[in-house]
C-alpha cells in the first residue's frame, strides 16, 4: 500500500477536501477540520493512522526524509498494521459465525492462501477478483484450480423476519432468531413479562374479590353494614387509571383498567338494587361521575401539554388510589363501637395488601411515581385494616351479649 502511492493519495485528498471547504467557510474551517476526525471517511483504516501526518505543514509532509516527518510516517504505519490486525480477527469471527454455520443460508466459500504477500499482485489479487466477478454475476468460477471450500446452501425460510413480541424489535432469519433468543437482554424481558404477567392475573383477582361481597348481598337479600364506598372508589379509580395508560400509552395499565371498571360497574349496579336506604348511594355515585367528567374534560379541554396531563391525571391517580385502599376504614367507628370486624371484607383487605405490594414493586421496576407512592401508603392502610382482625372477632360482641 505504501509502495503503490497511499500516503500521496491521503494527503491529495485531505489538501482537496478542506481546499474546497475554505472556499465556503473560511473563518470555521478551523472549528470544523477539529470536527472532521470524529466522523465519515476520517474514520476509515488509512485515514486514521495517518492523522498526524497530514496535519503537518505540506512543505515539511513533502520532504519524506525529514526525521520529523519519517519518525510521523513509520508511527501511521505501525498504527495502520495494528488496525488490519485487528479487522482481519473481526472479520474471521464474523465468517466463522455467520457463514460456517450449517443452519442458516451460506455463499460458496473460497479459501486463498495470502500467506506469501510477494504473491499478491501476481497470482492472490486476480483469483480474488475473478471469484468475486463471477459471483455477482451468477456463474461458477472458470479457473480450474479454484473449488469452493464450502458448498452454498439455501434455505428460504430463514430469510423471513421475525418479530419479537417480547423486546419488540425485527430479527432476521433463523440463525439470528435462535441467538436472540438465548440472549440475556431476551431473558430478562421475559421475566419482566411474566413477573408483570403474574401481577396482573393477581390484579384482576383482586378486582373479582367483590363477588364474593356481592354473593353475601345476595344470600341476605340486603347490604346490612356493608358501604359501596369501596366499590364507587374503586371504580373512580379504575377510570383515572384508564386515563393515564392512555396518556402514557401503557397497554398493561389501559387492559387491566378496562376489565376493572366494568366489574367495579357491575358491583355498584348490584349493590344499589339491593340497598334500602338509596340517598347516600345516590350522592356518592353523582360525586364520583361529577368527578370524573371534570377529569375527563380537563385531559380533552385544557389545552396543557402532553407531560403536563399525564404529572396531573397521575397525580389524581395518587389521591384515588390511597383514598381507594383507605374506603374500607369508613366503617372503622362501627367496628370499634360494636367490636366487630363483619362491616369489613377480610378477603378485599388481604387483595389489597398483595396487589399494593406487587404494583409497588412494578412501579420501582418503570420508575413512576405516581405508581409507587400510593402502592406504598397502600401497604400501610391495608396493614392497619388487617390488624383489625386480630384485634376484634367477626362477629359482634354487643349482639352475643344481648342474646
């Protein structure tokens, strides 16, 4: 390379190329020859190496003798072997394991002996250019002493892209694919999934949790002590959370929120048809609709940027969802007068205790806030209602006294 004229053509390049920039930008060519190194064909193995030596005066680069230039040349040429060195190991690595495989589409391989570098011109440059001449154009090799190493092999279906649900992004063909797939960034995605998976099933338990209010409702034909407060909060909740997964675009936290509303509907719709005294009901279910369309038109009306919607819809979220894990507690004057846990559902506090807990954690492992502050003050409310059924029996003790 140096014998056939590299240094020449470098510095002709460099002297032509910031000749022509001159000419448009004199007073930043400074500015932007410091630039230029980090970038484009300044990168490339030749131009590089050689950096030193182009940045020298053209009077002193032309004098090759000079010792200060010669002392520059045969440092580039140390870095430049170095350099080549080091593409020739990628490239072996990059031959070796993405066509020596034998699962996946492969060019017909040649092997040439490039050990004897005297032989270059004569005899390693021209087969090298005949095979790649006759591969471009679909036709074998017609030099007699030239055989593939290895045979091609075809395999179409390999070809396909394959998306990744899991990470979301495009792999191509098989080989990649199986790689990917024993990739730890694909591991931990996978956790990550199923861990939130698991969260969501437990979720949506929680939320089914009013079936069984709703059952005791139903076997007594009437409410007795219970409060819809729970289920009027919580269905509140659920349409805030709607909200912010739409804003966010957070398709977990809109899936969940969707099923959560319609069941919380429901057990408030079940519980007003059984419930005798209706005026509270009422005032409370106007309150929570009055609430939400206010909510509703603040997101579509307002006129704040997108950022701004989701810090106040998630702050709305923050309040409902500690005012929501708190509604059970409504009820706490009674329990202490009558010393009696009936009016509370053992079976909602303990689903809450562990769906805080889990969308706590979740909200640590994205990072949100609105997600982890009220999960956590969550987790100290339910705590303080399930210490109420240590404290007092499910029954009242004022009834078993009358008796």
């Amino acid at each position: 390379m140096m014998n056939d004229g590299l240094l020449n053509e470098l510095a002709n390049f460099y002297d032509t190329f910031h000749e022509e920039y001159r000419k448009m930008m004199d007073e930043e060519l400074n500015n932007f020859v410091k630039d230029t190194w980090d970038k484009g064909i300044f990168q490339c193995i030749g131009f590089k190496e050689f950096r030193n030596f182009l940045q020298l005066d053209r009077e002193v680069r032309n004098v090759i003798d000079d010792p200060k230039t010669k002392k520059t040349v045969e440092k580039g040429v140390e870095l430049l072997g170095c350099s080549n060195r080091q593409y020739a190991r990628r490239q072996n690595k990059w031959i070796k394991y993405r066509c020596l495989v034998n699962d996946r589409d492969t060019p017909p391989l040649y092997k040439l002996d490039v050990t004897n570098l005297e032989q270059w011109a004569s005899k390693i440059s021209p087969l090298a250019l005949h095979i790649v001449e006759n591969f471009l154009h679909n036709r074998k090799p017609t030099l007699l002493d030239v055989e593939p190493k290895i045979e091609p092999k075809f395999r179409g279906n390999l070809r396909l892209n394959r998306k990744c649900d899991v990470c979301e992004g495009k792999i191509m063909n098989g080989i990649g694919w199986d790689v990917h797939e024993k990739s730890w960034a694909h591991r931990q995605n996978l956790r990550k999934r199923k861990k939130l998976l698991e969260e969501v099933c437990q979720t949506l338990d929680f939320l089914l949790e009013g079936v069984s209010i709703c059952q005791t409702i139903y076997r007594k034909k009437s409410v007795g002590d219970i409060t819809a407060l729970p289920f009027i909060m919580c269905c509140t909740n659920c349409f805030f959370w709607l909200i912010y997964g739409f804003l966010k675009n957070e398709r977990t936290i809109i899936n969940v929120n969707i099923v959560g509303f319609a069941l919380q509907l429901s057990y408030v719709l079940f519980y007003y048809a059984y419930a005798k005294h209706k005026r509270i009901v009422n005032l409370q279910v106007v309150c929570a609709i009055v609430f939400s369309c206010l909510g509703l038109a603040h997101v579509k009306f307002s006129g704040y940027s997108m950022q701004s919607l989701i810090d106040h819809t998630g702050s709305v979220c923050l309040l409902l969802n500690v005012l929501n894990f708190a509604s059970p507690l409504v009820t706490l004057k009674e329990v202490l007068n009558r010393k009696s846990t009936e009016s509370i559902s053992f079976a909602l506090c303990a689903a809450n205790l562990l769906v805080s807990a889990q969308w706590f954690l979740y909200g640590i492992l994205v990072d949100d806030i609105y997600m982890k502050v009220p999960n956590f003050l969550g987790l100290i409310l339910t705590l303080v209602q399930l210490s109420l059924f240590a404290m007092y029996p499910l029954k009242s003790s004022i009834g078993r006294s009358k008796k």
